[in-house]
C-alpha cells in the first residue's frame, strides 16, 4: 500500500471508517452534499490510487469522466460500497474507468461480511464471521450472521435484511471461503405483488427481475422503481421518451405472465435523487 491516495465518498453520517493518515498512504474524505462538480475537481487533483464510493456515485463520476473526457483520473483500483451494485452499474463503471474488476465491500454495522479478491468474486470473511444461509429460493438467502471476535457487543446469529444471491463458483485466488454471487438488496425491498391466478395471494419479486425490466430500454442510464402498493409502481428514468416508457411496460408485462402476476400501474416520473441519500435502484415503500 505503498503512497497510495484513498479517496473515499462518504455520506456525513456513516461512522464505519475512520481516519488514518501516515506517510504511507493518504485519505481524504468527498462529502456526497457538497456540490459534485466542485468534489470531482478536487478528486482529479488529489488522483486517488484507490476510489472508494457508493455505486450510484461511482457512476456519476464515471459519467463526467466519460463527457468530459477526464483522462487523469485512473484509479488502479474501485471499491464500490454502502449501496447494491447492480449489473448494468458494474458494467458502465467498467467501462468508465477501463478496468475489469469493480471490487466490493460488504460492510454494515454487524461486521465486514465480504469483500471481492483480486479475481473479482465476492468471498465472505470466514476467518471474521460464519454465514448460516436461510434459504427463500433455490439461488437466495437471508444471511444469518455470527462474529467471531466482538466482545462487547456480541453478534451472535443475528439475521440481517439482506437478500444473498449465491453461486457454486470456485475461486482461482486459493481461497476457500465462500463465494456469493452478489448482494441484491434489503429483504423488506423485495417488491410484493396480487396473484394472478391465485385469490388472496401474493407473488414476491426479487430486485434483479425488476432491474432487468428496465436494463433493455433504450438510452437510460440512471433509473430507480419504488413500489407504493401492490397495484403501483413509479419508474424514475432519465428518458422519458415514449419508445422509452413502452418498452418498459412491454418488459413488466412479460415479467408479470411469467411470474403470474396483477400487471401493476406504471408511472412514469424525472429521475431524481435526495442528495447525499443512498441511492436504491429498487425500493419498496409499504
Ligand atoms: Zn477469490
């Protein structure tokens, strides 16, 4: 870690990390309700080695390093934390920055639960923590954590709102701890809709299907969907074009006969965003 610069985009309030500088390796702190355009000059000035920041903020300054053609901000590496990375973000940050590898850290108040190693799978800290898995379907599960070194506030079996995607994949890296595919979002997100061919029941929908209705519309680049009851959803993009909103219905409506849903309500609004707040592609909100 030898002269590395670590930039790190925190909101105000997040207390995980703290400061250490010596001469080995500096931070400096980007507060996300500070004007953007001022915090990515002073980003391009202090050329981070290493780039830490919520996805959806990774992405906003890919973004302005692709328009405005910043050639000198060239992390060697891109640790994305704090909010989902979700497919289509990895990939536009890859690209953005030309890297191979957006790294990962899984951190919450209950413990450093993963990180990504330099082949780029997601492995849990097994030496820190045990992971018992409690399945909601073939692929997903509610992590249960347990810590093994917190004293004074011990976690012991403690179930997290998180929903896990797992995988079988075997690392090349030599580890042997477990590898996850990815974190797709907070258990009470995932979106609840009316059967359609069942009265009185319920079909739950994983954040992924939700994204992929929106990830092959054409020309959007930042979108989120928040459910407001069953029938109703608002999608939040930055195209609102009518070949844009069709296609979008288009893609809700197959997910909805696949899944054997009530085909919801579909309201079309300006992507916006609270400044300094967690961006969540999928939200549900009752
Ligand atoms: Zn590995």
């Amino acid at each position: 870690m030898l002269g590395h610069r670590v930039a790190f985009f925190l909101r105000a309030d997040n207390n995980l990390y703290e400061s250490i500088n010596s001469a080995f390796i500096k931070f400096r702190f980007f507060d996300l309700l500070k004007n953007m355009e001022d915090n990515i000059k002073d980003l391009e000035e202090f050329n981070p080695t290493i780039l830490v920041a919520p996805a959806s903020v990774l992405k906003e300054i890919g973004k302005e390093k692709i328009n405005k053609g910043i050639n000198s901000l060239n992390p060697k590496k891109i640790i994305s934390v704090a909010e989902v990375l979700t497919d289509s973000d990895e990939r536009f940050i890859k690209k953005a920055f030309n890297k191979n590898i957006i790294h990962q850290v899984y951190q919450c108040t209950e413990g450093f639960l993963a990180y990504t190693c330099e082949c780029g799978n997601l492995h849990i800290n097994e030496d820190i923590v045990k992971i018992e898995k409690e399945k909601i379907d073939e692929e997903r599960f509610i992590p249960i954590v347990t810590d093994f070194y917190r004293k004074t506030q011990p976690i012991i079996r403690y179930r997290l709102n998180d929903v896990i995607v797992s995988t079988n994949r075997k690392c090349e890296c030599g580890s042997s701890f477990m590898v996850i595919d990815k974190i797709e979002g907070r258990e009470d997100d995932i979106f609840i809709f009316k059967s359609s061919v069942e009265e009185n029941t319920d079909v739950q929908v994983y954040a992924d299907f939700i994204s992929r209705c929106l990830v092959y519309a054409p020309d959007i680049t930042n979108y989120r969907v928040v459910q407001t009851d069953k029938e109703h959803i608002i999608v939040y993009i930055d195209n609102t074009e009518e070949n844009v909103k069709e296609k979008i219905i288009e893609e809700f409506k197959t997910l909805a006969e696949r899944k054997k849903f009530k085909n919801p309500q579909i309201e079309f609004k300006e992507y916006e965003t609270e400044k300094g707040k967690k961006v969540k592609r999928v939200e549900r909100r009752f």
